[in-house]
C-alpha cells in the first residue's frame, strides 16, 4: 500500500476512535433510559461510618462476632452466628434445632401463634426497596433474594434476642426473690448458648448498637407484629432499651422513651434514652439548632481599655482553642467573637483557677449539665470497653445525619474544651465525674482530643451555650490564658503580646 494511502486510512481509523463514545457516557445514558433517580440521601438512616473516624478507634465500629444488614454480611470472621440466627428462626416457626439445643425459657415453648415462613418473606419482599433506600450504599451486588433472605433471618434473630433477654431479666428478678424465699427453688433461667456464654451476650449487646451494624425500625417492627406471642406483649422500644441497658445501667431505662417518637433503628432507640432532659430544655429556651436564636450581646460600655481587654482575652483565647484542637479549631473570618463565646475556651485547670467549682451532678441524665452561681456541675461520665463504642457511634450517627441533633457532639466537644491534658482529667476523675478504665489519665485525654479533631462541629447547634458562654465570662477577668503576656506602657496602649501554651505542646494538645 502506498505510504500516503496509509496515512490516511490511520488517519481515518484515529477519527473514527475519537468519534467512539466512551465506556462510562453509555453507563450514564443507560440510566436515563431506564429512569433512575436518586435520592441523595435523603432516605438515608444507616451510614457508612467515615474513615476518619475508623482511625480514631477501629475497634469501636467494627462488629466482633454479627452481622446484621448489608455492611458486613460478607465477612468470615462473622459467619459464626449464622448457626445461632437459622437456629431462632427455626424456633420461632415452631420448630426445634437440636444441634445447639435450647428451647426458651426453663426449657419450655412459649405459647405462639401459626408462623409461616411465607408470610415472613412475602413482607419483607414488600420492603425491599424501602429498606435499601435507608442504606448509604446501594448494595446492587447483593440480589434480592439474598437481601431478603438476609432481611428474614437478621431481622429475626434481634427481635428474638431482644424478646428472650427481657424474659431472661424478668426471670432473674422472680429467681432472686425465690431465692431469698427458698434458696433450693433455684432454677435454669434460659436454656440457650448464647445466654450462658458470658463474654457473647455482652459481645452482641455492643456489636446490634453499631451503626453499620442496623436493620431499618420499620423491619424490625414489622417481624415482631409478625411474630409476636398470642398474649400482650412489651413494645419493642422496651425491649430494646432493656436489652442494651447493662451497657450504661440505668434505673427504670423504659420510662425514658418518648411513646410518639419515630426510631430510624436500635441505635437511635437507645440513644433517644439520653435526651430528655436536654429536650427539655432546649423546649424552655425556643432553641431550634439556628444560629439565630444564639446572638451575643453588644458591649455595653464604649471604654477604649474595656474593648481593648475584651478584644486580647477573646483573640488569646482564640489562640488557645486553636492550639489544642490542630485542624479542628482552625480560626477563620468565618468564627466570629459570638461563635467563639458559644464554645468553652477554658480547660479544668483554668476553670478551677477562675474559682469555679466543679462538681458531679447527682440523678440527672448524661448530657444534663448545668452551670450557676460559680458551680459547673457534670454527669459522671464512665468511659470503658462498653461505653466508648456507644458514644463514638452515637456521634458518628449524628455526624452522618442531618436529622439527628447533635446533642452527644455537644457533649464531648464540651469535655474536649474542658480537657487540654491528663492534669485535667485527673480533675474530673477526683471528683468522681469521670470514671475510665484506659490504664491512665493521659490516654483518656488522647482520646477525647483525637475524636474531637475529626468532627465537624456547629457552635450555633450547640446546647450548652449559655453555660459555656457564663464559664467564660467568669474566667475573662481572673484567668492568663495561655500564660499570655500583655505589656502596655504607662499610657496603657498595647506595646507586645507573647503566646505560651502551657506544657509540652503534641499534635496541638499538651499531655
């Protein structure tokens, strides 16, 4: 062939390949021709948990022993319990599974009505696609019998779990009494493996309350009107917050649910427990999450050396906040004085030097702090193997949901302005207001700074501003933030300011 010829036939062939539509713009035009839509998340209730946060403490979202949904189905080390879930559904359609033995209750069947695997089925395939819809993944990998089937049996196995540990504690209550009555009327409360393996019940109380970890409310209400027994029975709700209460024990935990509330899953359920009294009062302030109903007031007094100690206590304290919390505390244009008022900028130690007292708050719920005449008064706080899991997924709940309040983000980023070092939660711990099991004061306060660095935070949603904005009030006049030092000369204009953070300064927090 001649040369040129041949130049234009590959001249011809490159035309034709850039004409060719690429792989990915057919993807898109398939979509358009079937008619997908998609939601954006505003279905969404059950998230993937950010990495981020995974790196902060991995072991806090991670399941240990089951899966429940679609996050971690797939993964080995969790195949275990899929024994233990076939076995309650089989239970529960009235049959029996000799293999791993247990029956219910002292050994003896409760009564039920007919159940019909059919029936189980046939409902879940009408909340199939309602159900994926609540998931921040599509999960198109996994079919829809599997889904279903998966909907079925884990759906299932936590309203059965939930049902026979609450008949387990009412068991409990009526043995111990017997007991006392007639020690020889001791008798097998549950007749089941799980319930008699001690580390496993506790394992599944803390692996059903992760986020990744969840089933849609809607599911698990729907199998247990499904499944329930002939008698009334205690609502679901109750049964949940009964079954993760020995996490954070608390008495009468069932008087604590709101009866007309909607729960997006089991997290949400037990979370709710903890919100009554900051419901309240954000209900007696009008607060509605706004920036606009949390103003700071203008400076009365026009003084040129009022505004002036105003202006360096509110920068260094600025300052301050920025180099104990690293990328967190960036300061910008965007936080203004109000802002930063509506955040505490003093640790424990600088508290206490300002003469406030700090004391634990007796019979109140977790999230109840309350500061008045010079007294700032928390809820113990106990932090172990069972508590630091709840709290980082309530919060990377309330992280992920534009819905939920962000009323445990308060919280903790309260106590992350509270504790700049381990001399501060030695505070707190001598006042009996944090309880830990972490070895050391230190890795208590790592802890709570590293989780405070990767949250994204509102000062406006925050509920505890007017306590926090009356800590910093009383601390303006008597504390040296920073151990700053202001130099004026006689006509007592500015001349210097020299910054120097207290301790040794590592990854923005001293320790």
């Amino acid at each position: 062939m001649n040369p040129r010829n041949l130049r234009t036939v590959n001249s011809d062939m490159k035309l034709q390949d850039e004409d060719k539509t690429p792989d990915w713009a057919i993807d898109i035009n398939c979509h358009l021709e079937e008619g997908h839509t998609f939601d954006a998340g505003k279905s969404w209730t059950i998230y993937r948990v950010p990495n981020n946060f995974h790196q902060v403490r991995e072991s806090a979202f991670d399941p240990k022993i089951i899966s429940v949904g679609p996050f971690h189905c797939k993964e080995s080390s969790l195949q275990a319990m899929e024994e233990h879930k076939m076995r309650y559904l089989v239970r529960l359609l009235g049959g029996k599974f000799e293999k791993e033995g247990g029956s219910g209750l002292d050994g003896e069947e409760l009564p039920r009505k007919t159940v019909k695997l059919e029936d189980l089925v046939k409902s879940m395939k009408l909340l199939e696609q309602k159900t994926r819809a609540c998931y921040s993944e599509n999960f198109n990998n996994i079919k829809s019998d599997e889904f279903v089937h998966m909907m079925v049996t884990d759906g299932c196995f936590v309203v059965e779990i939930l049902r026979q540990y609450y008949k387990h504690v009412k068991h409990e209550e009526a043995k111990l009494k017997e007991t006392v009555d007639d020690p020889s009327r001791q008798k097998k409360t549950v007749d089941d493996p799980i319930f008699e393996t001690r580390w496993m019940l506790r394992t599944l109380q803390r692996d059903l309350l992760m986020l990744e970890n969840q089933l849609p409310f809607f599911v698990l209400e729907e199998l247990f009107k499904l499944t329930s027994t002939d008698q009334e029975e205690t609502s679901l709700p109750v049964l949940a917050v009964t079954f993760f209460n020995p996490l954070l024990p608390r008495e009468d935990i069932a008087a604590k649910l709101d009866k007309e509330e909607e729960y997006d899953h089991l997290l949400d359920v037990f979370r709710s427990t903890f919100l009554s009294a900051v419901r309240k009062k954000v209900k007696a302030h009008g607060w509605s999450g706004s920036s606009h109903n949390l103003s700071m007031p203008a400076i009365a007094s026009q003084d040129r050396n009022l505004i002036l100690d105003v202006f360096l206590t509110t920068f260094l304290s600025a300052v301050q906040a920025c180099t104990r919390r690293g990328t967190h505390g960036s300061f910008s244009s965007s936080h203004s004085s109000a802002s930063q008022d509506r955040q505490l900028n003093h640790c424990a130690i600088e508290v206490q030097e300002a003469g406030v007292e700090i004391q634990k708050q007796e019979n109140c719920d977790l999230l109840d702090i309350s500061y008045n005449d010079g007294v700032l008064k928390i809820p113990p706080l106990p932090i172990n193997d069972d508590t630091v899991p709840l709290f980082f997924n309530f919060i990377a709940f309330e992280q992920c949901d534009d819905a939920a309040r962000p009323f445990f983000t308060n919280f903790f980023m309260f106590l992350d302005s509270l504790i700049y070092s381990k001399l501060d939660v030695q505070i707190l711990h001598r006042e009996a207001i944090i309880n830990h099991a972490l070895g050391s004061n230190k890795a208590v306060a790592i802890l709570i700074n590293t989780l405070a660095r990767q949250i994204v935070y509102d000062p406006s949603q925050c509920y505890l501003s007017a306590e926090m904005k009356k800590v910093n009030h009383r601390c303006k006049s008597t504390v040296k933030v920073g151990h700053a030092k202001i130099v004026r000369n006689s006509g007592d204009s500015f001349i210097a300011c020299e910054y120097y953070p207290p301790g040794n300064v590592i990854g923005g927090t001293a320790y």
